[in-house]
C-alpha cells in the first residue's frame, strides 16, 4: 500500500507546474547561470586596470616603475587624494620630486600611499604597488652592497619558497568545490521543500487529511508513501544537479574543466556523489515531515523549515577554510556536515570508500530517528490533523 500511496502522492506533485519549475526547472537553471558567472568572474584571466594618482610633482622615476605593472592605469595629478576621495581613482602615490637624488645620497626618501582600507580594489592595488616598490628598494640594496665590497648572501642566509603540495590550477578547482557543495546541497533541500509543505500542512489546512485517514491503508503506509514522494523530488532535484554540473563545467567552461579533470574518475565520481545525494535526501525529507507536521497552515510550515535551511548552511562556512586533505572520519559522522565534507572529497580527486561508508551509516542511524519521530506524530490526531 505504501508504494502505491507513494506513486499517487508522486503523480499528483509533478502534475503541478509548481512543482516542475521549483524542484527541477530552477535549480537547472541556477547553475547554469552560477557556472557561467564563475567561468566569466572568477577564473577570467583579462587584467582589469584600475585608476591610480600619482602627484604630478613626485619623481619621474617613480611614476616610470609604476607604469610598469599592467593591472595600473597611472593618472598624474596635483592633488592625487582628493580625486580617490572623489572616486576617481582607488590609489594615491606622492613621494618628493628629488627621489632619486635622495636615494644617491644615501638618504631614505619616502613613498606615500593612500587608499581607502574598505575599498577590495584599493587594497589590492596597494598590495601590488608596495610589492613592487619594495622589489626596486632589494635591487637598490644590493647595488649598495656590491658598491660596498660586501657579498649579498652574507646578510640573505636562506631562501623562502611556496609551492603548492598538487599541481594544476589550485585556484580553480577551489572555485569548483566551493560552488559545486552549495548548487547540489541547496537544490536537495528546496526539491523536496514545496511537497513536504503540502502533503502535511497544506492537507491539514485543506481539510483533506480527515479524509485520508479515513481509508483503510493504515498510517504507517501513508507517512511512508509521503515521505518516499518528498524523498524522489529531493533525489530529482539533486541528481539533475549534479548532471548539469557535470554537462555544464565541461560544455560552457574551460578553465573549471581542466581543473576537474572529470573525464578520469567521472564513474567513480558519480556513483558516490548520488549515493551522497540519496541518504541525504531521505534525512532531509524526514525532517520535513516533522517539521511540517508541526504546523497548521502552508505559511506556518514555511516559517518552521526556513531557518532549518539557513542552519543546513552553517556546516558551508565551516570546511569552507578547510581543505580536502583535512577532512577526517568525524566530519563523514555528522548530519549535513558529512554531504558538504563527500563532495569536497570527491571534488579534489579522493575517493575513499570508508568515507562513503561512513556517510551512509551515519546518515542511516539519523534517517531512522527522524522518521521515527514522525512517525510518532503522524500517530497522534494532535499533529496529524491540526487545530480543531
């Protein structure tokens, strides 16, 4: 009986143009459009000048490094602060007109640089110039100790060196996993959002539920046939998901592709991120119910399940700084916290089975308790029926 509860409360969801746009239609869409503005954001590679002052009366010399870096369009003006005060330009450079004379000498002549510190564009280009400026006072530094008769390695001990412990372009597949957790995790809880509101709430507030119970299919049945029904559109919404990530990073991307390098491990990668998908479907969807169940009216169970979605985000932020190589077997043990932790895995290129494995245990245990519990409800007229 529950199969075929199952099926009618299924064909009766899709029926409804509702249904069809939110669960499937606008996650398609969503990320498509988020994998275009990563593409053409993030990872494009065009050098976008910004405007810096530099005051007329500084050193000509100066004005000459600047223009050097290609991210500057250099401004000359005599009084350089007040057009970044004006939003003329992000950077403001004055240093006295005789410079290099100074810097001949011996003296220590100084170079000022103003930006406003909530500007992202001024800080940036600030970062650059100091960066640039301070390469041009290590070439000074050394002239002076040759000039000296003094040997550079004697006050340059050791050398510093950053790599990266993958190859490839890190950046990127950074991009990739951060996005790539928020498309598939928030298309599962809305998929199945609009039917879990319905088939408990909506019923309650329509006077429809009486009925129901009315029927000889017992109450075990129908919870179980609701809940598979909010279970497949969850599944639906996040398997298309995944497929138009996949279609779209290697269709409409390039540098996100290369980074993904999908073509390698795209079985393996699939099968694990919809087993992924369906556990954590399946808990979502019993946490629905008892969320809906607690209300009375469509807009009261609105209300009650917003904020748990805005919590399913708090374990988002959490790995959002932690990479995939950090990720140990506490983080596949909790709820929700495990799905954004597989992903990221997968993502990276580590497949690893016990995390799976420790996925789908730990989603398991949570998936019963929670059905459990509303089930319980759905037991009692007080939940299952409302108000009167």
């Amino acid at each position: 009986m529950a199969w075929h509860v199952f099926m009618k409360e299924l064909k009766d969801a899709l029926r409804d143009r509702k249904t069809i746009v939110l669960s499937i239609l606008l996650p398609i869409l969503f990320n498509i459009g988020l994998l275009f503005f990563m593409e053409k954001v993030f990872m494009n590679d065009e050098v976008e000048q910004v405007k810096v002052a530099v005051d007329s009366a500084s050193d000509k010399q100066v004005t000459n490094w600047l223009e050097d870096i290609e991210e500057l369009e250099i401004v000359s003006s005599e009084d350089p602060l007040k057009m970044v005060e004006n939003g003329d330009a992000v950077v403001a450079i004055s240093t006295d007109s005789d410079f290099m004379k100074q810097l001949e000498k011996g003296e220590m002549p100084e170079v000022i640089i103003q930006a406003d510190p909530t500007s992202t564009k001024g800080g940036n280009a600030s970062d650059l110039i100091a960066n640039t400026l301070t390469m041009k006072k290590q070439e000074f530094i050394q002239q002076r100790l040759v000039e000296h008769q003094i040997d550079p390695s004697e006050i340059e001990p050791f050398q510093i060196s950053l790599k990266s412990v993958s190859e490839g372009d890190d950046m990127s597949l950074y991009m990739v996993s951060i996005f790539a957790q928020l498309i598939i995790v928030l298309a599962v809880l809305m998929g199945g959002l609009p039917a879990a509101n319905d088939l408990f709430a909506g019923e309650k507030e329509r006077k429809t539920m009486e009925a129901l119970l009315m029927t000889p299919v017992h109450r075990l049945h129908i919870i179980l046939g609701k809940w598979l029904t909010i279970s497949a559109l969850s599944m639906i919404s996040g398997i298309f998901s995944v497929i138009t990530f996949i279609v779209g990073v290697n269709l409409f991307t390039e540098n996100l592709a290369e980074a993904l390098q999908l073509d390698k491990n795209i079985g393996f990668f699939t099968v694990s991120l919809l087993v992924g998908i369906i556990f954590f479907a399946l808990l979502i969807s019993s946490l629905e119910m008892v969320l809906s169940l607690l209300a009375n009216t469509m807009k009261e169970a609105q209300n009650y399940i917003s904020p748990v979605t805005t919590l399913a985000m708090v374990p988002y932020f959490i790995l959002i700084g932690t990479s995939a190589n950090e990720l140990s077997a506490t983080y596949f043990m909790i709820p929700f916290l495990n799905i954004y932790a597989l992903i990221k895995q997968l993502i990276y290129g580590i497949y690893d089975a016990t995390s799976i494995l420790l996925v789908v245990g730990s989603s398991t245990i949570f998936i019963v308790i929670s059905f459990l519990i509303a089930y319980v409800m759905f037991s009692k007229s007080k939940w299952v029926l409302g108000k009167g």
